[in-house]
C-alpha cells in the first residue's frame, strides 16, 4: 500500500508504536538542553507571539499565501505539522490540523476557535492517505527541516496525494547573509536545514511542479516560500 509505504519512510521505522512513533520525530533534535521547554505549548505560543509581532513570523507567511490568490473562497486546508494551529484562522472552509505531538493539539483544539470549521487530530501526516482525504491546499510550516532528505520527499509524496490543487511549503535556508541569522540557524532544533538548492532538488525528486519559489525574510532568517503542484 503507498500509504504505509510513505508512513515507513516518514518514519524511518517499522511498526512503530504510537509513543515510539511521537518520538520518532519530535524527539529527533541532538540539541537538547533549552530547546526542550518549547515542546510545552504554552511556552512555545509565546515564543511564537514574540517571533510575529519583532519578525511577522506567522503574519508575513499568512501574507504570501493572501498574495498568491489562495485564501480566495475559503479553500480547505491540511496543516501538516500543524504544531499549535497558528494557521487555522487564514480560511473559514474546513482547516485540519495535523501533527504528531499530543500536547501540543490538545492545546490547538482548546485555544483555536476563530474558524468554526477548524479540527485538529494528532497523528501522522501519512494516515490521511489511507482514509482518502483531499484538500485544496496542504500547508507545512518549519516541518522539513526536521526530516531527513528522504523522509521529506516522503512527505511531499504524501502532500502530493492530499492536495487537491496546490502544497505550500515554508522553510528557512542553510546559507544566511546576515550572522545573526547563520547563528540562530545553526542553532536552530531542525537537525536537517536545507540549502536553497537541496530543497528544490527534494521538490524536483518528488511528484510535484514549483510553481513559484520566493524569498522571504523573516528578521535575522532568510527563509523561502515555495508553491508547487501535483506533476
Ligand atoms: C517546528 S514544528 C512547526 C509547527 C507549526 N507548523 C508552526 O509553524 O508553528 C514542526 C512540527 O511538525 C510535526 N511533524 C513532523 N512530521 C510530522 C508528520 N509526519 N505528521 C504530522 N506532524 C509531523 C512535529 O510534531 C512538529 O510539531
């Protein structure tokens, strides 16, 4: 089945149990120490609050995708690694968060309520193939860096299947013009942060087009936006 196919590869593991599948994952960071506290929801939306009013973390991407034309009509939307579902109000159509910590969509499921339409499950991205699901759009925000090269071609094979028109990907760079920016990135939790040119050969490998790719800075980072579709 291509479903589990993709499941194994995103995971790197076989038959994992569902605890051992969370940890997989969240708990794949070598830097420990400080970063552990942002695994608690509530100190990780602060931080959050923090990055978006100094750097438009979350405001400037929601302003991207605006300007791309896809929150016209309320489209449906999968956030795949959805973290505290800080993207669930950009639609009023039907907006399913999705992520593998439990803690942080029990939190997501209490304090997300702008959007009536909005839902939020903890499993893994790759469930939502085996149960048939489309969306218009399938977003992933700061996931790909915290996979391997093959776990997120895994992942874009996965989106590919769910989108029913468009993926959206943000993701911050390897190669920073500013120090601040390089010393925050190689800081960063992600173990896996991609240069410009890896990440677009990872889309190139998968079953997907760009269709556009646009830098984006946020503060210190230079990151990227990248829109693509299914081939
Ligand atoms: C850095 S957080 C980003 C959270 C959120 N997108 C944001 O921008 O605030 C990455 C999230 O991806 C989730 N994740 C990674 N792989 C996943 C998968 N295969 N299915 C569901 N969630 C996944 C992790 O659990 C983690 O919460």
């Amino acid at each position: 089945m291509k479903g589990q196919f993709v499941l194994d590869k995103l995971l790197d593991v076989k038959e994992p149990e569902a605890d051992q599948r969370i940890d997989s994952v969240m708990y794949e960071q070598p830097r420990e120490g400080l970063f552990r506290v942002l695994q608690n929801p509530m100190i990780w939306e602060v931080s959050r609050i923090g990055l978006d009013l100094v750097f438009g973390l979350y405001r400037r991407r929601s302003n991207v995708m605006q300007n791309w034309g896809l929150l016209e009509n309320n489209p449906s939307i999968v956030d795949v690694g959805c973290g505290i579902g800080q993207y669930s109000d950009v639609t009023r159509g039907s907006y399913l968060g999705i992520d593998l910590n439990r803690d942080f969509i029990n939190y997501a499921s209490k304090r997300r309520r702008k959007n009536p339409n909005a839902s939020f499950v903890c499993d893994n991205a790759a469930s939502l193939v085996d149960d048939g699901s489309r969306f218009d759009i399938v977003l992933m925000v700061d996931v790909l860096h915290h996979l391997s090269e093959d776990a997120g071609t895994g992942l874009l094979e996965l989106a590919s299947d769910l989108s029913e028109s468009y993926i959206v990907s943000f993701e911050p760079v390897k190669d920073q013009s500013n120090p601040v920016g390089q010393w925050i990135i190689d800081h960063d939790r992600g173990r896996y942060i991609y240069s410009l040119d890896e990440l677009h050969t990872m889309f190139e490998q998968s079953p997907l087009t760009i269709v556009e790719s646009i830098p984006l800075q946020l503060g210190f980072i230079n990151s990227r936006a990248i829109l693509a579709k299914p081939k």
